[in-house]
C-alpha cells in the first residue's frame, strides 16, 4: 500500500516537474504524453489501492515538520472517504488533461499549462491523502496558488490577471480562519493528527468545539466559494475552459467540503456548527441558483450553478449525511466536469462566442456534443433515475429527517433551489441547442451560423463522464431499495450517516423533487422553447433592467464588497498618501530642505570679496567669543 500511495503523489509531482523544467526542450508532443501518462498512472495506482484496501491505514513517507512536542510527518492516511476521492479526482484529471490536449492545441504556452496541471493534481491528492492538518494545509494553499496562476494563465488580458488576484485575495481570508484554526488545534490538543482530534473533542468544553468549528468553517466558504466569500469564482471562468472543469466544478472547490466531511467527528459535537454549515450551505444554493437564471455566458451559467451545488454539499454535511454528501460530490463532480468540458466545445465552435443569446440550433450541428451535454443537464435538473435525481434527494431527505422548525426551513429552501436549477438548466438548453441557429457574433461566417471543427478527442472525453453522471445512482441506491454500495463503504465513518427515512415517507420526497423538476422544465420550454432568433438577438443586444440586472450582476454582492471593504480602504489609502505622507512628512522635509538652503544662501552673501565685510565678520566673531567666555567666568 505504501508504493500505491507514494506513487499516487510523486507521478503527477514527477510530471509537473519536468514539463516545468525541461519541456520548453522535448517536443510538444512528448510534453502532452508526459502531462496525461502521469495522471492515469497515478489513477492506476488509485485503482490498485482499492483493490488492495482492507481497511483504514496510515502510511508515513518521511519526517517533515519536528520540533519539541510537535510533529507533523509526511503521513498518508488512507480510509473511505479519501479512497473514494483519489479515484473520482484521478480519473476526472485524466479525462480533463487529455481533453485540454485538443483544447490547447493552437496556444504556445502550453509547457506552463500542463506543468500547472499535474502540480495541482498533485496538491489536491496531498489535501486528500492527509493525515496531519500541517500536511493537509500545504496541499490546501498548493491548489489555491496552482487556481490562481490558471485562472490569470492568458494574464496578458487585464481582465483575467484581475480574476486571478480576485481568487487569491479572497481565498485567503477563509485560509487565514483555517490557519489560526489549526494553530490552536496543537494547543488544544497537542497533536496535528486529524484522526486523534476527531476523537478528542469530548475532553473540550462546546464553546471551544464550536469556535474551531467556525474557523474551519471560514477556511471551507473561501475554497469552495461559500456565502460570503463566494464572489471569486464566476470570475475565475476567464481561465481556460479544462482549468474550469478541473479546478472549479470537480476537484478544488469541493475542498471545504471534503475539509469538513473529514472532521465531522469532532465538529458533530456542536450543534451550532453544524446548524452554520447547514444555514451555509442552503443560503448558496439559493444564491446561486437564482443568479444562474439571468446569466448570458454559458461558463457563468455553470459557474453559478456550481456555487448553487457545492452549497448542497454543505447543506447534507450539516445534516449530518456524509454519505449523501460525498454521493452528491461524486456525481457532481461528473456532470459538472462534463458540462463545462461540452461548454467548451459549444466556444470553440462558435468562433469562442459565450453568449448563451447568440446561440442555438446547435443541436443538430454538434450532436457528439449535444448527447453527452443533455446527460450532464439532466443530472443537474435532477430529472428523476439520474444519478443527479438521487444523490440531491438524498441530501434533501437527510435535512428532513433532521426535523425541527430550523432544518425544515432549510428543506423548503433546498426544493425551492431545486425547482429554480431545473429551470435554468432547461433555458440554458433551450437556448444553447435548440431552435434555429443565430450564429456567433464575431466573424462574418460565425454571423451566418457557421461553426467550426472541434478537436474529435474532446468530443470523446465528454462519452465516458456522461455515463457515470446518468449511471451514478448505481454508487448508492435509495435506503428503501437497501443500503447502496457507496453506503457500505463509508459505514466505518461513525459520524457518516444521518437520520434514516421511512420508505413511504422517501418516496413521497422523491415525488415533490420530481415534480419541482417538471415544474422548473415547463417554465422554461414555456419561456424559451418557441423563442425565435430574432427574438434572442433582441434580447442580447437589450441591456438588463430590474431584477434580471440584479441577478445578472451575483446580487450586486461585488458592488457592496466595493462600498463596505474597498472604497474605505481607499479613502484611507489616499487620505494618508496625500494628506499624512504627501501633506506632512514629504512637505516638513522640503520646508526643512528649503529653509536650509535659505540659510545657506543668507551666509553665502557674505562671501563677497570686499576685505571690510571681512574684517567686520571676525571683529563680530571675536566679540561674541569675549562675551561667552565672560559669561562662563562672570
């Protein structure tokens, strides 16, 4: 088990390396075989540790942190959970890097991409496979500098080396909570081992457990775009469209909630934190679904819906329900992947045109896109026997089983979310596939409806995400149909499991999340579905008003980020630049500077020439000699 783990991290750390340090002198080619071989063998190695797996195991590779009391080694802890997470994160790269293979295939760069490819992969398995927090922590801050440096990777546009400063700043104010957080944890309980402080909680009073849980949970808001700090990631869709599907819909934003999946032992002991991370998750589910109705860019649509799912996942861990949280992960993580990895075939054909508006008919010009896209659409509507059907159902069954007046609030919440994500999930296919084509915007022939070719190998990546995404109820079938796979397989996590349903109570809830999806559907086809080409031209050239500027613009949340945080910020800047520096400290130094020159200039008069000044001027410095030596001696 020891050569699969250190194998699972050192192929894509190998793979990144050397494309960063040598790849500019191999051939392009050999630099694209490197960048993927590395990812499926480390999936490879993943595939051979489930087979292996007989039960949790922590594996150390070498001595890192030591000193004193304190220790934090290179050590791998294997269970589940992270079982389960190294074989959809590996698989999922590797569809992607093949995939960007095709997509990047006309960019010079390409060296850089890939290098910053697998050296995420590899800090996202180092998150995973962690069993010290230290370690944990280093592959959480190496996946937030890998997004950033791929979200700005075409950073001679101004406007993506903003996105990435965006990503990064705000990161780190949650990584800053998670910092302290973890800090504190060795105080509390002299150790960074996460398995020993999950089951140490109950030596600490509630108070403490749930002001560390609330730090962490500040940590998970920030790396997977969470309320309050989730402003950062529909911008971040200005990086390529694989860094979209692989960073920012299957793999990093799903961090917070492995982060408190994983320690959900110890933070299980407080009510609150758990209540928080359930109120987290609801209230950016609702957030995100309803700015994802009135987005006009494809990858924005998605990147909404993303924070709209992620919020879920939080919503089941805060119910107690891992389980259905990491179902829901997974299978998110294939459509999700799948649909952004299509969005881009839709852009490359369309001349990189984004604007949903401008759009449609494409259903019968790209019918190898189109198929695969409709699987991950209906995943992400959760038409009922979709694996997206039963593993939101399965959240929204946990919440209810939860009861009490709170949980049942946040119920409604998350149907009301699921209601709104069918309808926008069928308006963006509506629009996008169906009707008559209105061409892209840019070319002459894109204007006429043209579309160009799409690299075949990425039409070919979208086959096998689109099967596990429709095929995912197969991981863990509803409790009245017994116990699915993924549920005996996370059994061992003592805190992984919510309140259980009766089987009419299940199949009623089943029902009303059907019917809020046919719901959602209707709406759009009513909305969208004889709408005409001249119809949408109009409405993309037509600026936004009222409420659909409101959504559009993520409920202006950037706008009042910019009034609290950052318009002070520079009303001070500048009050002490001009004012304090400028106005005080730069003007006493040139008053003082102009004063002696003044000086200077006074006594340089006396340097005339005439011998009578002279004689005067030592006559005047005599006397005053005299009189201070009579002074003294008076």
């Amino acid at each position: 088990m020891k050569l699969y783990l250190a194998l699972i991290l050192l192929l894509p750390l190998l793979g990144g390396a050397v494309n960063a340090l040598a790849g500019r002198k191999l051939p392009r080619r050999l630099c694209e075989v490197l960048a993927c071989g590395v990812v499926w063998g480390a999936f490879g190695s993943a595939l051979l540790a489930f087979l292996a797996y007989r039960g949790a195991e922590q594996v150390t590779l070498a001595s890192w942190l030591a000193d004193f009391d304190f220790a934090a080694p290179l050590e791998l802890y294997l269970d589940p959970l992270s079982l389960t997470m190294i074989l959809m994160i590996t698989f999922v790269c590797g569809l992607i890097h093949v995939y960007a293979v095709g997509y990047m295939a006309e960019d010079p760069n390409y060296v850089r991409f890939f290098a910053l490819l697998n050296i995420f992969v590899f800090a996202m398995l180092v998150l995973v496979l962690a069993a010290n927090l230290p370690l944990l922590y280093l592959g959480w801050e190496g996946v937030g500098f890998c997004s950033y440096a791929l979200i700005g990777f075409w950073y001679r546009e101004p406007r993506n080396a903003t996105a990435g400063r965006k990503a990064f700043i705000t990161t780190r104010i949650g990584d800053t909570a998670f910092g302290i957080g973890i800090v504190w944890c060795f105080l509390l309980f002299h150790t960074e081992s996460i398995s020993q402080i999950n089951q140490m909680g109950f030596l600490m009073p509630g108070s403490v457990i749930t002001a560390l849980g609330l730090l962490f949970l500040a940590g998970a808001m920030g790396k997977s775009a969470q309320v309050p700090l989730m402003v950062w990631l529909p911008d971040a869709m200005a990086g390529p469209t694989p860094v979209s599907a692989l960073i920012h819909a299957a793999t990093m934003v799903t961090a917070g909630v492995y982060l408190l999946a994983r320690m959900q032992p110890l933070f299980g002991l407080s009510s609150i934190v758990m209540a928080a991370i359930a109120v987290t998750g609801a209230a950016t589910a609702f957030y995100g679904a309803s700015c994802a109705v009135a987005q006009r860019d494809l990858k924005r649509v998605l990147a909404y819906s993303t924070i709209s799912q992620i919020g879920y996942m939080m919503l089941g861990v805060g119910a107690g329900a891992v389980t259905a949280a990491t179902f829901h992960l997974l299978v998110h993580a294939f459509f999700k992947a799948l649909l952004f990895l299509g969005a881009g075939c839709v852009i490359a054909a369309m001349h990189h045109e984004q604007d949903i508006f401008r759009m449609g008919g494409l259903r019968r010009r790209l019918p190898a896109t189109f198929w695969p896209f409709l699987a991950g659409a209906l995943c992400l509507a959760g038409v009922p026997l979709t694996g997206g059907f039963f593993s939101k159902d399965a959240i929204l069954g946990a919440v209810w089983a939860k009861g009490g007046g709170l949980y049942g609030c946040l119920y409604l919440v998350g149907l009301l979310t699921a209601l709104i994500t069918s309808f926008y999930t069928f308006r963006m296919l509506y629009l996008v596939f169906g009707g008559e084509p209105t061409g892209a915007s840019h070319e002459e022939a894109a204007e006429q409806g043209h579309t160009g070719p799409v690299p075949r190998v990425m039409e070919v990546m979208l086959v096998p995400l689109a099967l596990l995404a429709l095929a995912g109820v197969v991981l863990n079938v509803p409790e009245y149909l017994g116990e699915g796979w993924l549920g005996r397989f996370l059994a061992p996590l003592a805190a992984g499991r919510g309140s259980r349903l009766a089987s009419g109570t299940e199949l009623l809830l089943q029902g009303i999340a059907a019917f809020a999806c046919l719901v959602g559907f209707a709406a759009a086809h009513l909305r969208y579905g004889g709408a005409r080409r001249q119809d949408r031209l109009v409405a993309a050239a037509a600026p936004p008003t009222g409420l659909t500027a409101f959504l559009l613009h993520g409920w202006y949340v950037d706008n009042l980020y910019r009034f609290l945080l950052i318009r002070p910020y520079e009303f001070l800047a500048g009050l002490l630049w001009r004012r304090v520096d400028e106005g005080v400290i730069d003007d006493s130094l040139d008053r003082l500077a102009a004063g002696f020159g003044k000086v200077g200039q006074g006594l340089g008069r006396w340097n005339c020439g005439r011998v009578s000044v002279y004689i005067l001027s030592f006559a005047a410095g005599m006397a005053l000699i005299i009189g201070y030596l009579a002074w003294m001696v008076l």
